[in-house]
C-alpha cells in the first residue's frame, strides 16, 4: 500500500469522475501486444520535469505493467488468481493513496485515488506504484497479513484469560491482539513489494528508480513502534539496491 497523508493541487482530472471506478481489466498477453509494449522491449515514454496523468497514459502504462505482473504471478503462486483489476476510486475526498485488495471473488484488485494520480509526475511513477501494488498479492501479504492478525488475538486472549479478565476484556484484548498481529510485519511486507515491485516495473521497461522519487515528496512515515510504513529513506534504497543487482 502507498499512503501520502498530504494535500495536493488539483489539475484537470475530470476524465476520472465516472458514476462508478473505471475498471481498466482483462489479461494481456505479451504475445498479442504491439512491439513497442511488450516486456523488455518496451520503448521509454515521453518524459520531462511533469507528465500529467491523462487516460492514455493510464492506460499505456497498465499494458505494459499488467502483462508482466500477471506472468509473474502466475509464475509464483500457480494456483492464485492473477488476473488484476486496475480501477482508480473517484469517490469525493478519498486522500492520496494506492491500495491492493481482494474483491468478493476472490481476484485481485489495485485501486488509485484521483488525488493521487493528479500527484503523479510521470510514467516511470505510476509504473512503479502499481507493480508495487501488484507485488503485494504475488506475495501473498493478504493471506499472511490475516494469519498474523488471528495469532496476535489467540495470543493476547490467552494472555488476558490467564490473569482472569472478563469476557469484555478478553474481547478487547483479542482485538489488540489483531491489531498487533496483522502490523507486526507489515513494514517488512512493504519493503518486500518495494523489491518485487522494482523488478516488475522494469520488465515492463520503466525506471524504478525514477519511480521511486515518488517517496522523495511524501512524509516520511519515520520508524514507529508498529507503524505499517518503513522509512522513505528505506524503501528507496531497497529500490536502488534492487535495481543495482539487475544492472539498471
């Protein structure tokens, strides 16, 4: 997950308020692309100081990423299902933020907000968020995120019974129990799809590292004592350590 937690300026972004999110899905096989966006031989895209978002970039920038994270997906859970929805959130005031989701069935989901998006710099940015976003369900961070919460509560209601605490209190402290489960690895979860992510975002031919200046703007979230974010500084390096071992 990327959160910001800052305000940004608004640009045209009206192509985004749609009555419902815009779903941008449907597997692409590298094999059918046009040469120019097939992994590993993509071409770099226009860039410059900014490059606003604009629908075809959006939708650029899915056919390269979506390809390859699909395979990759495929590749390392062969029974998951790899088929990403890619929908932006135009629902009024959501704050900046990409997240990675499950819907109902099951199929993975990576959602953008608008005022995201309108922060977005160029296309090496919005590469790097969504491979970032898609490394999250390769490696499994839902299903694990969830074990942990259900053993930080087993543990923590345990505890509470031992001292002879009521049933409301058993109840409040299976709760914290949860809370503390499903964030006690969640920085490590982070910086682990901070690394795949890297790697997906160039096969599909962008610069992680150019994406990664994105963290460079944000406030960095620090080193708290169960926060869900490591350091910016921290996941930059990963990205440039990472990169670094490819040869980029």
């Amino acid at each position: 997950m990327i959160e910001t937690g800052f305000q940004t300026k608004g640009i045209g972004m009206r192509w985004f308020v749609l009555s419902a999110m815009m779903i941008l899905a449907g597997c692409v096989s590298p094999v059918d692309m046009p040469q120019e966006q097939r992994p590993g031989v993509a071409q770099p895209m226009p860039s410059g100081a900014t490059q606003q978002v604009t629908p075809q970039l959006f939708q650029q920038v899915q056919a390269r990423v979506q390809p390859v994270a699909e395979q990759e997906c495929r590749r390392q859970r062969a029974t998951a299902i790899c088929d990403f929805q890619i929908v932006v959130d135009n629902r009024p005031g959501q704050p900046p933020n990409a997240f990675q989701t499950l819907d109902r069935a099951g199929n993975p989901v990576i959602g953008f907000t608008v005022a995201l998006l309108a922060d977005m710099r160029n296309a090496d940015e919005l590469a790097f968020v969504m491979a970032h976003e898609a490394a999250h369900h390769i490696a499994g961070h839902i299903p694990r995120q969830q074990q942990n919460a259900a053993a930080g509560a087993v543990i923590f209601a345990g505890l509470a019974s031992l001292t002879g605490a009521d049933v409301g209190a058993i109840r409040s402290a299976q709760e914290l129990g949860a809370t503390v489960g499903a964030r006690s690895y969640s920085k490590e979860f982070e910086l682990e799809a901070d690394a795949l992510g890297t790697v997906l975002t160039a096969r599909a031919g962008f610069d992680p590292v150019r994406g990664a200046a994105f963290f460079n703007r944000i406030p960095d979230p620090g080193d708290r004592f169960l926060g869900s974010h490591p350091p910016n500084a921290a996941r930059v390096e990963t990205v440039r350590r990472t990169a670094a071992g490819m040869g980029l």
